[in-house]
C-alpha cells in the first residue's frame, strides 16, 4: 500500500487506480479528473453522516449492553424491555401507511416466480455458470441428481445407464403431461411433433402411433419455433416461464428417442445475485480489482473464464441470446442469461 498516488484529496491504491482508469472508466466513457473528483465529493458530503450513523449505532449497543448487565439474575420482564428500547430510540412508532409505485423493472423480477441464484462475483467461472443458468436440460438434470432413484439397476456412473435414462424420460414424460398438455393423448404415446401451418398462423400438433394429431389442451401456450438442420426447437410457456421440446433424429438421445425427442430445455434461473458482500471477502485492492473486473465483463457482456476440465482445457463466455419465429412469422428473442444484480 506504498508510494499511492493521490487522486486530489484521496490517496488510491495503485494497483486500483490503474484498473480504473484503464479499464472502467475507457468502457464508461468517463475522464480520470471527472471521476476521481466526483468521488472525493461524495466521500466527502457522505462520510460525516457515517460516521454520526455509526457513533450512533455504539451508542445504542452500549446501553443495550449495560441494561442486560445490570440485570443479570432477574426474571425477564417483556414490556420493561421493550420500553427501554423506545427510549433509546432503538424502537420507533410505525409511520403512517404509504403507497410506492416503481418503472422500469425488469420482467424477472417484477412478474416472473423463477428460482434464483446467490453467486460469489469474484469466481469468473461460477459467475458465468450463473448467469448462464437462465436455461437448463432437464434430462442432464435428472439424470445427474437423486431426483431419480439409483435402485433397480438405476446407478450413475462413469457410462451412460440406459436404464436410468429411461428413468428419465419417464419422469420428463410426467412433467410434460402435467405442464404442457396433449388434448387426450399422453406425450409418452407422442410418435412425432410438428406444426400445421396456415395463412392464420403456426399450430403446434403430436402424432400418436395411429397418425392422429391433436392439439395442446391450451394451444396458446405454443410460443414460437427455431430448426437448424435436422433439429426442431419448439418454444412453450407455463405460469411465465418458458419450455423447450428438442427434436432431433440425429442427436445420440434424439435418434432412440420416442418422438425423436433429444431433450428438453427449461428456463430455470431467471435472476442472479452476484454477491460482492456476504460470500466475498474482498478486503484489499487486488480483492475489489477482481471483483469489479468481473462485474464490469458482466456488464459489458465479454466476461470469459479458462479452465481445466478433464485433462480438456475449456472456456466459458455468457451465453447469447435465444431466436426464435412466433406462430405468427415473426422474429423475437428471449435472453440467454438471468437477469444480474449485485448484492
């Protein structure tokens, strides 16, 4: 912490300076001179109220020490207590009722009821599995959890256990009959998925063995489509959140599959916490550099992490966006990654 330079009144590490006026402030397009003094001043304006704030807080911890103190032994008496902490100011009366209107939420967190992740922002690696975690394979994660039982011949292992695959696709085929169902027919009985098209738009249809097509109970819930050779992406939604049906004769599942089915994809984690307080000690410069680097490639949407993977050296990048066309023929996009915030 030697030899820092000083940025008018504030003296900076060097090693932080450097990261911020070579690469945050460059991406912001911000001044070194503009920076660093609008945030002397807000140091400045700021630091005064901390600091009332925290002789404030001792204050209040003090006397809430000496009262325990003095009365150890003695049988605990509810209202004197809370009493005694309206007089120190550590209660205060409930304010009148109030109303608050916010804009410009996002969707993830003002409509959607999807599961979110808490990640450490100092692990690249960790943080792009986050934020890419928007969209998972629900065949990858029954098949590599305990949601599948591993008795009757069931166990994972090193190589693929056709019989806990066919676990699997059972439990997939419930989830699908439950969440997304055929008019009459269970998507075990399925034999091909397809669209019928028309000048009214695209409507998703299931075969069965007999060639009879049906319809989803709630065809409205068919969303839109993406074919990229022989694989045929077809787009549904459930209670907000978004499904995947993957048909692919070529794909190693996809080929044995009934329907062809290769997998199907859920969008899962819709927000991420990357957490630079409670799972993060970041304590000196180096600490907050790493931090605010990999907030800042998260930000710009070009964070990558290297790494070694079974003898395999692999690296990951934030996954892009997904296309697809709507029934109607038009083009639209659905984020590849959850929606981050910072904690």
């Amino acid at each position: 912490m030697n030899d820092q330079p000083a940025a008018g009144a504030l003296t900076v590490a060097p090693l932080f300076a450097q990261f911020v006026e070579s690469e945050l402030l460059p991406a912001i397009g911000m001044s070194p001179a503009d920076f660093w003094a609008g945030l002397e001043s807000i140091i400045s304006d700021l630091t005064p109220l901390n600091r009332s704030f925290l002789e404030k807080r001792a204050e209040i911890q003090h006397a809430i020490n000496d009262w325990h103190l003095e009365r150890q032994g003695q049988a605990w008496r509810h209202d004197e207590y809370v009493e005694f902490l309206r007089q120190i100011g550590y209660l205060v009366p409930g304010g009148e009722p109030f109303e608050i209107e916010t804009d410009n939420v996002d969707r993830e967190i003002a409509e959607v009821a999807g599961p979110q992740l808490v990640v450490p922002v100092s692990n690249a690696r960790f943080a792009l599995n986050a934020a890419n975690a928007r969209w998972g394979s629900l065949y990858d994660a029954l098949y590599g959890t305990d949601a599948i039982s591993e008795e009757n011949g069931q166990q994972r292992g090193g190589e693929y256990n056709p019989a806990r695959g066919a676990a699997v696709i059972r439990y997939a085929t419930e989830f699908l009959d439950a969440t997304l169902p055929l008019d009459g027919v269970s998507h075990a009985d399925v034999n091909e998925y397809g669209l019928d098209r028309s000048d009214d738009g695209d409507v998703f249809l299931a075969c069965n063995s007999n060639s009879h097509a049906v319809a989803l109970v709630d065809p409205a819930q068919y969303v839109g489509h993406r074919e990229k050779g022989s694989r045929h992406t077809y787009l549904f939604c459930n209670n907000g959140l978004h499904i995947e049906l993957v048909v692919d004769p070529e794909h190693p599942v996809g080929k044995s599959a009934t329907a062809n089915l290769a997998d199907v994809v859920l969008e899962s984690a819709v927000t991420t916490i990357q957490d630079c307080e409670d799972s993060v000690a970041a304590v000196d410069a180096a600490d907050k550099v790493a931090v605010y680097r990999n907030w800042l490639g998260l930000m710009q949407g070009d964070l990558e992490a290297t790494f070694d993977k079974g003898g395999n050296k692999l690296t990951r990048k934030l996954a892009r966006d997904r296309e697809y066309t709507s029934p109607g023929g038009e083009a639209f996009a659905l984020s590849g990654r959850s929606r981050i915030s910072s904690l």
